[in-house]
C-alpha cells in the first residue's frame, strides 16, 4: 500500500508538470509573436527562423576569360607558391607557417571558441547542479525560550534566466569568439531537506539538561534543469557553432594572407636586388666618363666646364638611387623576419644574392626575379571561388550568428519552464543516516513568464532583425570586394606581363644606345660638323640618364608580374587549404636553419608544410568544399552545410 500511494504521488507530480507544458504551448499562438505553430514545428521545435543563406551577387564568368593567358579550370589553391619553381620561397612559406606568431594566436582563438561551444553545449542538461552535507550541533535554551534549530541544504531553484545575446562576434578579420555574456538569476535556495531535531524534550524544554542538545545531519543532491521547449538553449548552440566556424575561417584567411605577405616580401627584396646590381653597374659605367672630363675640366681645356657637370649630375643622381633602394631593401628584410616569427636579423646571407646565368648571355650574371613557369593562369569558375574565399565564409558565419540571436531574443517572450528536484538524506545522528527511514526529497514544475516586459522583448526581437539584415548587407558587400579583388588582380597580371615586355625592349635599347655612344666616344669619332668630342656630352648624358630609368622601370615591371600573380591567387583564396586535419604535439622550430634551403622530407611531418605550435587539443579539420554552384536561374537560397565539430 505505502508504494502505490507513492506512485501515485509521483504521478500527480507528473500531471501537473505536464499541465504546465500544455498551457506553454497555447501561448505560441496567442502572444503576438514572430513565430506561428507551423513555422514552429518545421524548425525542430525552436522559435525564430531557420538560415537560409540570401541573394547573392555572383559573377557568372571572368571579365578576362576570353584571354587566350586564361584557362578555367581546378587550379592549385592549396600550394599556389609552387608556380615560381623557387625552393627558397617554398622554404620561407613553410617556416612562416611553423613560427608565424599571429597565426598561432588565431589557432588559439579556435580553441578558445571550441571551449565555448562546450559550455553552450552543457547547457542542454541540468544547469543547476549541486551537492550539499551539512552538520549541525544546536543548544536549547535553559530558560525555555522559543529558538529555531537547524540549518538549511544549500540547494537550485529554476536554471538562470536565459541570455538574450549569449554569442557574440567581434568585428576584426581575426578573431574567436568573444565570452558569453548574460543575466543569471538564482532564486532562494530550497529549504532542508529532513533537518528536523532529533531526540526527546523539543525546543526550548527549560531545564531539560541533557536534552538541551541536539545534532542534525544532512546530505543532498540538488538538480535545477529549465526545459529547452522554445529552443532558446539549441539556438544558443547554433550561435556558438556558427562563432567556432568562424574562428576556422579567420584562422584560414590569416593563412592565405601570411602566405601571400611572404612571397611579396620575397619578390620585393629579388627585385629590390636586380635594382641594385642595375644601378652599380650604371654607376660604373658613368664613372670613367666623369673622370675623364674632370681631367680636362680641371686642366682647363675648352668647353670641358658644361660637359663635366652635367655628366657629374647624371653620376650623383644615379649614386642616389643606391641608399634609398638599400632602406626599401632593408624594411623588406625586417618585414619578412616578421612573418617567419623571428627578430630582425640579416637574412640576405642566407637568402643569397640570387644571381643566376642571364638567358641571353650565359657569360653574364643576373638577379632572378620570380616567375611563374608559365604564363598562362589557370582559374576556377568564379563564383565557387569566391564563395570559397575565408573571409566570405567568415562573413556568412556571422549570419548564422545572428539568426540564432532573433529565436534566442523571441524565446525570451516565452515562459521559462523548468523542474527542480532534490534527494536527500537527514538524520540525528550519523549512525541513521543511511538508515531506510532517513530518505527525503522533492520535486516539482517551475514556470517564469516575463509578461510586464513585452515592449522591451519585442523591441529586441525587432532589433536583433535589424542587426541580422546589417550583416546581410555586408555579407554581399564582401562579396563584392571579393570580386572586385580578383577582377583587378587578375587584369593587373595580364597587362604587367605585356608592361614588362615593352619595358625590358625600351632598357635593352636603352643601352645598346649609351654603349654606343660611349665607345664612339672612347674611339675619339666626332658627330658630322662637330669640332670636338663635346659634341657627344648632351647625347651620352641624355641616353645615360634614360638608361638608368628604364632599366629601373623595367626590373620593377618584371617583380609586377609576380606580384600581382599573388595577388591574385590571394583574391582566389589560396593556400588554406594545406591545414593539416591533426596539429596536436608540434612545437616550434628555434634551430638556426638555413633559410635558402627548404624543409627535407625528414623534417617535414606527412603534410606538405609545417603546422604550427599548438596545445594538447586538436584544431578542427580542413573545411570541405562547398559543391558546384547551381545552374543559372537555379535556387541559391539553400541552407549551408553544418561542419562536424569535436
């Protein structure tokens, strides 16, 4: 009989909470929200809106795709470097990737918004959990006076209120995910659970002597768990899913502008090299000129005052491109021990000085400057592309984020539902504690309904709407930016490689010109109706002075053409995709390598390059691509593909 009176006890309890339950779900329909029934229950049972990615501004085709130079197909993203043909570059992407110290910081932000996700995640279960044993040893009072004995077991009432913004993402292209931030409500705790005096006499029995005191012991299990029955825990789940996906595309859009900085930094400092050589060997070429005309000017030979300035202007000025080229050189060096994560330090004794045999003349030597093998570019279709690209993807994260923000603000009109339960054990003595009879508990239905606060909680709904359509707006505005990126990386590659053409013919010519007219010169040859060499000055001075330009112009030109190709591989997206699955148990690389050889096969891990240092726990896997985009006129509204998360 005692337990069928306790079943039906617990079942009482049951339809009552179940009774709750029932009159939550008829205010669905009669609060005047955003959601409908309907709409509620084809979202799996969660207020607000399920994402669906929106319009977006694709580009069909490239500008230039008709450019015999441009073939459409699966380029190579992943190791984009590799078209130079230059082992030095390969080996500086690898030892950036391994030491760069911005890119370990975003690593961390990875793990940092994995460790939030975490938490958003354990807020599914009970959220208020607790375990209590309390002692206590009271004195009645001799005089008889009233006295309350006992203590309380700490215990939970309903979870805390929930967090109308729990998510939130910052603004910079690099970062994770910000701390959860919110509102925790705790109600007085439940009361204890059987602390009742034991012994004979009561409270307050004057004169009782001996049965003036009394022991209590106590011990519980408190739980506290608000029912998710409007989704407001799974939405703040989706956010913080949505905030690590995030925190893997900064991470990979530091990737490819690492990469992209480093190969620059590396052409910069060939082409400043070439610039150099250039500009000695004009130096040298100058030089027995002026000496010449300052024999003669100083031994006052007739028109030998003009001639000897202006070639001793030519020489000065050419004398002056040598410093400023060495500074630019100098920051570009500083600028790539930056990348690779070390101090500065000279790295020109390990990158060499990059002299190689000249094509044209096997008997000279010149500084080579990197250049892809072959000129053609080979691009995927554009619109995959840019959908493809970190910073894009980071910006339709920040979408999905926000989405979850108007179901978990609308979930907020709702009544909170919740249960507390407490099992216990209370006795007044030890030796009972465990005993049958010492078993207490309790447990019972909880609702909280904000129905004072409409205005507000409507007004919030509205604005995390207005919010979301802001980062609608900037989502396809970096879209745009992107295309507008790889439009004019791309433009700017193919007419640099015709840039460079012309300006290498003018240089060559250039000189062919102030070899001549030096050595007509030298052989004492005067122009027709000259009276002496003077005649030549204005010509050398002219051709000599134009040579260094053009030549100048002309190195520049050829680094343009390995420049913008970075760029435009950049635009593209490239080089995220060498992300190892598994970056556990790697460290640092302080040895002193040789930076102008690159990694061997033994040093490196069974990936293409080096990952970098990074905790016990493992960074999420590579992102897999996205499918093909859909046939012209086909829906593109579908919903984007959750990523597996561990």
């Amino acid at each position: 009989m005692h337990a069928l009176s306790r079943s039906r006890h617990w079942l009482h309890r049951a339809a009552v909470l179940v009774s709750f339950c029932a009159l939550a779900t008829a205010t669905l329909g009669q609060c005047g929200c955003t959601t409908g029934i309907g709409e509620y229950v084809r979202n799996g049972f969660k207020v607000g809106p399920n994402y669906r990615r929106p319009p977006v501004p694709l580009t069909p085709q490239w500008v230039d795709e008709g450019n015999p130079r441009v073939h459409v197909n699966d380029p190579n993203l992943e190791t984009w470097w590799e078209v130079f043909d230059d082992p030095i570059l390969n080996g500086l992407i690898q030892r950036s990737y391994s030491r760069n110290l911005t890119l370990r910081a975003a690593g961390f932000q990875i793990l940092a918004a994995k460790a939030q996700r975490a938490i958003a995640l354990g807020e599914l279960l009970p959220q208020s959990q607790s375990y209590a044993l309390q002692y206590t040893h009271s004195e009645a009072s001799r005089n008889g006076g009233a006295s309350v004995v006992g203590g309380a077991v700490a215990g939970a009432a309903l979870s805390p209120a929930a967090i109308l913004s729990p998510i939130t993402s910052s603004t910079t292209p690099i970062t994770g995910v910000t701390p959860m931030t919110g509102n925790t409500t705790t109600t007085p705790t439940n009361p204890s659970v059987g602390a009742s005096i034991g012994g004979a006499g009561g409270v307050g029995a004057a004169g009782a002597g001996a049965g003036r005191f009394f022991d209590n012991i106590s011990t519980s299990l408190n739980l506290s768990w608000e029912l998710d029955f409007w989704g407001l825990f799974r939405r703040n789940l989706e956010a913080a899913d949505a905030s690590l996906d995030q925190s893997v595309e900064n991470y990979d859009e530091m990737m490819v502008l690492l990469f992209a900085n480093v190969a620059t930094q590396y052409v910069e400092i060939r082409t400043l090299q070439k610039r150099l050589v250039l500009a000695r060997q004009n130096v040298a070429q100058q030089e027995p000129l002026v000496a010449v005309y300052e024999k003669r000017y100083k031994a006052g030979i007739a028109n030998s005052y003009p001639g000897y300035f202006q070639l001793k202007s030519n020489l000065e000025n050419t004398r002056a491109l040598i410093p400023l080229l060495e500074i630019t050189l100098r920051q570009a060096n500083n600028q790539l021990c930056t990348l690779l994560g070390l101090p500065v330090r000279d790295l020109l004794p390990e990158l060499g000085d990059g002299l190689v045999p000249d094509p044209r003349d096997p008997s000279k030597r010149v500084v080579h400057i990197p250049k892809p093998r072959d000129e053609a570019v080979v691009v995927g279709i554009q619109g995959d592309l840019l959908l493809r690209r970190p910073d894009v993807q980071a910006a339709e994260q920040q979408l999905l984020i926000q989405s979850a923000q108007i179901g978990i603000s609308e979930a907020e009109m709702y009544p909170h539902i919740g249960v507390n339960g407490s099992i216990g054990l209370a006795a007044n003595s030890l030796n009972k504690l465990f005993s049958p009879g010492s078993w207490t508990g309790s447990i019972g239905p909880s609702l909280t309904w904000n129905i004072f606060n409409y205005g507000r909680l409507l007004a919030n709904v509205r604005f995390q709407n207005r919010i979301y359509q802001q980062f609608v707006a900037l989502y396809q505005n970096t879209i745009l930016n992107a295309n507008l990126d790889a439009e004019n990386a791309m433009v700017a590659y193919l007419q640099s490689l015709e840039q460079s053409r012309h300006l290498q013919e003018s240089a060559d010519a250039a000189a062919l010109l102030t070899a001549y007219l030096i050595r007509q010169f030298n052989l004492g040859y005067l122009p027709p109706g000259a009276l002496d060499t003077g005649a030549f000055i204005n010509q050398i001075f002219t051709a000599s002075n134009f040579q260094v330009t053009q030549q100048d112009a002309a190195a520049q030109a050829e680094g343009n053409i390995a420049l913008n190709l970075i760029l435009l591989y950049r635009a593209m997206g490239g080089g995220w995709q060498i992300r190892p699955p598994d970056m556990r148990h790697f460290s640092p690389d302080h040895s002193p390598d040789d930076l102008s050889l690159p990694l061997t096969a033994a040093q490196l891990p069974s990936v293409e390059v080096a990952p970098p240092s990074t905790p016990i726990e493992s960074l999420p896997l590579p992102r897999p691509l996205p499918l093909p985009a859909p046939a012209p006129g086909a829906e593109k509204q579908d919903a984007v593909p959750t990523r597996k998360h561990f």
